[in-house]
C-alpha cells in the first residue's frame, strides 16, 4: 500500500508525521511513502537526508487571523497547492492519508476527503488549529492528544490517543548523552526554543548567566541564533553549552533535571512521556493562543510552571524561578510525578492500532462532500459497494493486527 502523510512548517507537525511513518511501516504492509509539505517549512531540510520518504512541496501559505493583502497571496497559493495535491494523489494513489496540521496539509486532506480516499487527522494540542477544525468533521479518523479539543474539532470519529514520539524520544535514557562534557555533580538545566529557535530564552540565560553558575546549562539557541548567542557570551563559560540543534532530544531530557522550553505539543508531549518537571513560556505569536492553552493544561495539574513573555522583561525573573526550582527537590519530585502522569508513551501504539482497525472495517472511507448534509453524518447505506484499499493485501471487516488488545475508547470519557 501507499501511503501520504501531510504537515508541515515547524517540528510540532514534522516529528509526530515522522514517527507515524515508522510505527506504520512496522505494522502495514507499506510499498510507498511521500510526504506533503512546503519547501519553505522544517521539513525541507529534514526530509532530504530520509532515503525512504518521497517529498512532494506544494504551495501553501498560512491565512493571516486579520484583514490583509497577504491573504490573496496565501488564496492563490491554497488554489495552486489544490490543483498540485490533485494530480500528486493521481500519480501517488494513496491507499491512506495522514495528516498532522499545519497550512500544508490542507490541500491534500481536503482532496483526499473528496475522493472518498481513506483519511487520518492527528490533533497534538489542547486548543486545535485551523486547518484540523475545518476537516476533521469530514475525515474517517481523528486522533487526540486532548479530550478537550473535540468540542472545536466536531470529529466523525475520533480516539484519545496522546501525541505519537519517535522511539529516540520514548526510550531515551540518560547514558546515551554523546559530545558534550556535563559534570554529573551539577544539576542539569536544558533550555529548548523550539524548531527554529527562540530568542528571547536565548537573551534570559545569557543575559543572567552568573545565575546559572552552580549548574549545567544546555542552551538549544536554532540555527538562526547560534551566531547572535556566541557574540553573546563575552567569555567562554563551562557551565554553558551551547547547540544550534539537537537530532537527539532524547537523552538531554533524560538527564536534565530541569527543562525551559515553549509550550508546543510535541515538546510536552515528549516532557510527559519522560516525566520531566518543567517552566514553560508559551510562544504569543502561536496560532489561536494553542500554546498558553497547553502550558495552562500542564501546569494546571502541577506538572510545569508556565511564564508569560511579558513577565520576563525587564530583569532575570526566568533565572530566578529556573533557580528557585532547582533549589527545591521536593517540589521538583512532585512536578516530575505530575507530568509522568500525563505522560503517554505509548501514544505511537494507540495511534496505529486505531488506524489498522479504521482501515479494516468494511465502511472506513472518509464522508463524501455530497453526503454531509447539515451536520448531518450519513454513512453509506447497505447497498453501497464495500470500501476497498487499492491494492491492499488485507481484507476490510477481517480481524485486525493488534485487535486482541484493549480497544481505546471514542466516547470521549478517557483523560488526556
């Protein structure tokens, strides 16, 4: 079978995609992968050094949330990554469609859905975005992170099934930490901007860095910054490590005591999986405020302390909670439990299991356009032909992999 993942633009839409990738190809028997996303997004740079996935860039543009002229230009890009998304799916012919978010998903899913192709959203956050909201009615399956995203997402169907992590990320352990000379006597703090970076972390620890002298601090600067954050620090400090990127997260949170990061799905997702106490500042610029939304679900259960940007400035009010924290081992162990217990390791798992018996069940296609009619789901009569995966090597309504194992539920009544 073939499969087509689209999403794409930061990590947050990238790795869940990737680690989708390599759950599925264990478990289905899948010929083909191409992957839909933009040339401008992470994706682009990743996705060329990955010898078994096919990448096909559209053109795409995010709508401005105001008026402006630069949503004609993100207009006539939808239309041509409409037009371009159409003759892909003819030329790829997707037994599946796995979409993850993002401005760049859009096209495909929405062509996929129309052609009545088997169609998967993934919705990693509390609060979801556009793109999810405006599909997921239509799709076969949406899976989620947070029970409490269906109220905006309306699914057809849908399972909670956490965020998917690369293996890397869920089996990390703290041994695994190569090229960097940390003291094991000192607690480690790990500072992470996201995919690209962010500035304003980068300034609170190298700004403050005599606050940050009784411990190991590993500052993730982005590419973009790493340049701007070694003109920053005048004198070489031990205590400071600095990485334009990491390819493996996993071992620093394994071994950090303490993580500054942003409030991106993905990034909490991997925080809970590992149990990892953690003071979040939520990036404002975020679509639909989705990040303070998932940092309020964290620290609302007392697994993280979250930070707005306009409290860090002016003064080290960062460096002295980050202080603070780490000066309190009691108060970490109950955050580090908090967050285990929102962990979902094995989010990867559920997802796949949900995806085999979508696609094994004999009505499985996503809702036809002229089928939907005022809210309404109308699912295909008795006399409709049978949903059929091309070329498929199984058959719809048989016993699915995995099926003997507990069946998540869709009502709805499961926590995140």
């Amino acid at each position: 079978m073939n499969l087509l993942v689209a999403g794409g633009g930061s990590g947050g839409h990238l790795y869940p995609a990737l680690a989708l990738i390599e759950g599925l190809r264990a478990h289905l028997p899948i010929e083909r992968v191409g992957y839909v996303g933009t040339r401008r997004g992470l994706e682009a740079r990743v996705l060329p050094g990955e010898s078994q996935i096919e990448f096909f860039p559209i053109h795409a543009r995010g709508f401005a949330r105001r008026l402006s002229w630069s949503n004609l230009r993100a207009l006539l890009a939808l239309g041509g990554g409409l037009a371009e998304s159409l003759m892909l799916l003819r030329r790829f012919r997707p037994d599946l469609i796995i979409g993850t978010g993002g401005y760049a998903s859009f096209a495909p899913l929405a062509c996929g859905i129309a052609l009545g192709l088997p169609t998967v959203i993934h919705e990693p956050n509390a609060r979801p975005g556009l793109v999810n909201r405006l599909l997921a009615p239509w799709a076969g399956l949406t899976t989620v992170a947070w029970s409490q995203a269906t109220a905006a997402l309306r699914p057809r169907r849908w399972a909670l099934t956490g965020t998917p992590l690369r293996r890397q990320i869920s089996q990390a352990g703290p041994g695994q930490v190569t090229g960097l000379r940390l003291d094991p006597s000192r607690p480690l703090l790990l500072v992470i901007g996201g995919s690209h970076g962010a500035q304003v972390l980068n300034d609170q620890i190298l700004h403050y860095a005599d606050y940050f002298s009784q411990m190991e601090v590993v500052l993730i600067t982005g590419r973009e910054g790493y340049r701007c954050a070694r003109r920053q620090l005048d004198v070489e400090l031990k205590n400071i490590h600095l990485l334009a990127y990491a390819d493996r997260m996993g071992p620093l949170l394994a071994v950090a005591q303490l993580v500054i990061c942003r409030a991106g799905a993905v990034t909490l997702a991997e925080l809970t999986a590992l149990g990892k106490p953690a003071l979040l500042v939520p990036w404002p610029g975020a679509a639909g405020g989705h990040q303070e939304a998932n940092a309020r679900a964290l620290a609302g259960v007392g697994a993280a302390r979250w930070i707005s940007e306009d409290e860090l400035l002016p003064g080290p009010s960062l460096a002295r909670a980050a202080t603070e924290l780490l000066a309190d081992p009691a108060r970490l162990a109950q955050m580090a439990d908090a967050s285990a217990r929102l962990g979902q390791p094995d989010a990867l798992d559920k997802v796949i299991r949900e995806v085999e018996r979508y696609l094994y069940e004999a009505d499985h296609r996503s809702v036809s356009l002229h089928r939907h009619r005022r809210g309404r789901h109308e699912r295909a009569g008795p006399g409709a032909p049978r949903a059929r995966l091309p070329g498929q090597r199984f058959q719809p309504g048989g016993e699915p992999p995995g099926a003997g194992a507990a069946a998540l539920g869709h009502s709805g009544l499961l926590g995140p």
